[in-house]
C-alpha cells in the first residue's frame, strides 16, 4: 500500500493521455471524411462532359 497514492495518479494521467488521445483520432477522421466528402461533391459539380467537337492537341 505504500505506493497507492502513485499509481492512482499513474492512473488518471494515462486515462487522460489515452481520452486526449482518442478525441484526436476521432477529430483527425472526422476531418478526413469531411474534406473528402467536400472534395467529391466538388468533383461532381466541376467534372463536366466535354463539349462535341473540343479534340486537344497532343504534340
């Protein structure tokens, strides 16, 4: 018992590293998928079809 008072802080600070931990996980990927499904919708409205009668040059 001599060491109790140590490892319950040992405890509650490595908690707090993993809670920090996960909430930066799950705000990274939430971030991901947000600027994903930002970039597709994007896509969607600048991909256009190709005017008929437009050829490009290739040299």
């Amino acid at each position: 018992m001599y060491l109790a008072g140590e490892w319950v802080g040992a405890w509650l600070f490595m908690s707090l590293t993993f809670l920090v931990a996960t909430a930066g996980v799950i705000g990274l990927g939430w971030w991901v998928l947000r600027g994903d499904a930002r970039n597709r919708s994007a896509d969607s409205v600048v991909e256009s079809p190709p005017e008929p009668g437009h050829t490009e040059a290739h040299h």
